[in-house]
C-alpha cells in the first residue's frame, strides 16, 4: 500500500495510497548569514514556540548595527502550493537578499506549516500569526531587535509568489484595520472550475494537476477548486472592497497557468469600490515563478526592481 502512488504532481511531490508524502522539491535549506550576502545580513528567529514554527529576517548590512535608520518593513510568504518549499530554501533565501539589496527594506520570510500534514486553514492561521508577532514590535518593545530598532510600521507590506500571494490577499483581507501600505502578489495561486474570462487558455493535464493538489492541500473542502480561499476572482461571494491596504502590485507571467487570474484580480478590485491604487507588470516568455527558479535572467532582475520601486514609491 505504501508504494502505490494516490496522486504524482511529479517533479514536485508524490502523495501515496497510505497519506504518506514524498516531496521532490523545496526541501535543502540554507541557513542565515551575519556574513554579508550581496551587502544583506539574515537571522532565524521563533515566531511560535507552541508550534516550534520560524521567519527568517534580512537587512542590508550598512544600517544593521550602526545606525537606528527605519526601512519600509517586507513581510514574505513562499509559495510552493501549501505542500512543497520552505522560507529557508536557497530559492527564497536567494530572493530575498537580492530583494533586501535593492529595496533597502527589512525582510521577513515566514515559514508555515504545509500540508497534507496540515491542511488548509493551518497555512493561513500560521502566517496569521507570523503578522501578529510582528506587530507586536509597533511601539518598539518586542522580542526582535532588529525589527524595533529598524522597522518602519508606517510602511508595511506584504508579499508572496503562487500560494504565498493567495496568503498574502488574504492576511490583507483579514487586517484591514491594521493599516498596511500595500501588497505584492507575483503569479498568484487563484482558481476555480470555470475559465475567468475568453482569454484563459486551459491546458487539461494543467487543469487536472491544480484540482489534484488543492485535494491535497485542502481535503475537506466540499467546493474543490471553487472553494473561496482559492477563488478568489470568479467567486461572487469573493468581497474585495475591504482589502486593508492603499496599494496593490500584481506580478503576472506571459506563459503561466495563472496570468489571466492576476490580470482579473486587478480588474476585480479596480469594480469592487476599494479605494486604492493597483497595478500589474506582465513580464513575457515566462512561466510560472520562473524569475525564482532562475535568479539570473532579464526578467528574474525585472521583478526585483519592481518590487524595489513598489516599496520605495
């Protein structure tokens, strides 16, 4: 029983007969360095002991010790679909430091338990969590001194890639009286049974692998890929008025699955009565979270610029 594959998401992960997981991907990890990295120091630190569960905070060298300068305040989720990938990969950590150098910001990358071991809601509620214990540095006497001595609560942001995206929409939803500055979904993971639109080409063997992984991700949910945490542009019962901040960045890629969902999601909140400001960058002959996998092309350094200039506008 053990042997006899339920479901391949192949090169990813593999889910048998008997529950277990087999994740081919996302699992090395690198650890933090005071030892600048492209001008950026990191640091691990607990965010819940109850569940032994750690961000990872960066911040550009020069400022780190020397001075008491506030940043604009980046608060990271991975993607990875709620199963695969972890905030201490060398993908994330890669991205992140590249993000810190240009942006001038203090990080944080949050790590959250994935499922199946722990399905949906648990993603959201960790990364909840992970906010508020942030916040809780506002007036400058929290556990982590690197956030009370540098983070700027007057500009906070969040910001995730493919799952991470849909967390961060979502903690944006959830804290609308905390007052955010704004939020940057790059290739977000929204879906649902139906096309959004005319212009959303759908791939069967694709299609199939998204409504596969959301069974893992979220077993329980009775709507399957219709459910709201992930239809968050063609649910009608999806509300994006109350979205609690002023600025939104969408991210999308000519050749991903998801671009046509991201350019909705705009489209949606632009109706939706939200007084804010959104924009979307598409960057071209690219797919999905294809800037992480690699770091070094043309449109991998568009992203961090743009997500730089986003920042610091």
């Amino acid at each position: 029983m053990d042997s006899e594959v339920a479901f391949d998401r192949s090169p990813a992960f593999r889910v048998y007969k008997s529950g277990r997981i087999e994740r081919l991907l996302g699992e090395t990890t690198v650890p933090p360095s005071l030892t600048p990295q492209n001008g950026v120091v990191s640091k691990d630190v607990i965010y819940s002991p109850e569940k032994n569960l750690f961000l990872r905070i960066y911040l550009p060298e020069k400022v780190s010790d020397i001075t008491d300068k506030k940043l604009p305040i980046l608060i990271y989720f991975h993607g990875g679909g709620f199963i695969i990938e972890t905030a201490f990969s060398p993908t994330y950590h890669t991205f992140l430091t590249s993000a810190v150098a240009a942006a001038k910001c203090l990080a944080i990358s949050v790590d959250y338990l994935r499922a199946p071991e722990f399905p949906i809601p648990i993603p959201y509620e960790d990364s909840w969590d992970s906010l508020k214990w942030v916040l809780t540095h506002i007036t400058g006497t929290g556990p982590e001194t690197w956030i009370n001595k540098h983070g700027d609560f007057g500009k906070v942001f969040l910001a995730g890639d493919s799952a991470g995206g849909n967390i961060a929409h979502h903690l944006t939803i959830r804290a609308k009286r905390e007052k955010l500055s704004g939020i940057i979904l790059i290739h977000p993971y929204f879906w649902g049974k139906t096309p959004i639109d005319e212009f959303e080409v759908r791939d069967v063997g694709k299609t199939k692998g998204v409504e596969g992984s959301w069974r893992v991700a979220s077993p329980n949910s009775k709507e399957g890929v219709d459910d709201p945490w992930l239809n968050v542009v063609g649910s009608k019962s999806s509300d994006l008025s109350g979205l609690g901040c002023g600025r939104v960045l969408v991210l999308v890629a000519g050749d991903d699955l998801f671009v046509r969902q991201g350019w909705c999601y705009a489209a949606k909140l632009k109706k939706s009565g939200w007084e804010g400001e959104v924009e979307v960058m598409e960057t071209k002959n690219e797919g999905h979270v294809f800037h992480l996998k690699n770091p070094n092309t043309d449109n991998a350094r568009q992203v961090v610029k743009k997500l730089a200039e986003f920042i610091n506008k």
